[in-house]
C-alpha cells in the first residue's frame, strides 16, 4: 500500500460523518444498548456502497456520463431535502427533556438511511478508493500488499 493512500483513507476516517452522529446522539439519549444497535445498522449501511464498488459500479460511472450525472443529481436532491429539513427546524439543538421510545428495528432503519444516503461514502467508494486499484491486476481482492 501507497502512504498517500494511507494518510488519505486516515483523513477520510478520522472525519466524523452523520453515521458518527447519529451513533453519538443514540447513545447519549437512548443509552449505550441504543449506541451499539446505532453503530450496527450504520456498519450495515456501508455494505451496499462497498458491495457496488467490489461489482464493479465505479467503472460503470467511470465510463458512462448518464449514470455519473444520475447518481450526482441524486446527491444533490438529498443534500438540498436535509438543507430544507434543517430550515424548517423550530430551534437549533433543541434538547427534548423527554425522548421518545424507539424499538431497535427503528434505530437499525434509520442509521441504515443515513449511511446509505451518505455522500461522503459515495465519494470514497465509488472515487477515491479505486484510484489505488490497478486496472491491470487480475485478482484485486486477493492482493495482499
């Protein structure tokens, strides 16, 4: 392994994302139980993103301008429905004294949402992770240094 790729996926993960978030504000108002089923269905989140890079999807947008364009615009339609849901909040980090009960299906779906919908894993899996992949290779996965 390239220290660029090195220092740069330490960057990237060093980084808090809403998953981070989201697993810290499940913990700190629902308990430590809330937090471990947070990280679990955010962990869960990330599969599809990895799943599609390992198939082959960041070739796909590589080649074809449509499905790039697609998947940006889908982007940015998340970005602007969190952008208008955090305008039409009442308050900003408002603190309810009293949380309201959710089952742990409830918390997996939502950390699930977050980090599937989550640009910056987009980003890392479908832009910067195949950049250190050689097209020539024959086995990627089997790599070992």
């Amino acid at each position: 392994m390239s220290i660029e790729f090195l220092i740069t996926s330490l960057i990237v993960v060093a980084s808090p994302g809403t998953g981070v978030l989201y697993t810290l504000a499940a913990g700190l108002s629902r308990g430590s139980r809330a937090s471990v089923v947070a990280a679990f269905g955010c962990t869960l989140g990330i599969v599809p993103h990895m799943a599609a890079a390992v198939m082959g999807l960041a070739a796909l947008l590589h080649t074809s301008a449509l499905a790039f364009h697609t998947l940006k615009y889908l982007g940015v339609a998340y970005l602007l429905y969190m952008a208008w849901n955090a305008l039409k909040e009442q308050g900003a980090l408002r603190v309810e004294r009293v949380v309201g009960a959710r089952s742990a299906v409830q918390v997996i779906t939502s950390a699930i949402l977050i980090n599937i919908l989550n640009p910056k894993l987009s980003i890392f899996f479908f832009a910067f992770l195949p950049q250190f992949v050689s097209a020539q290779e024959t086995h990627p996965l089997a790599r070992s240094s």
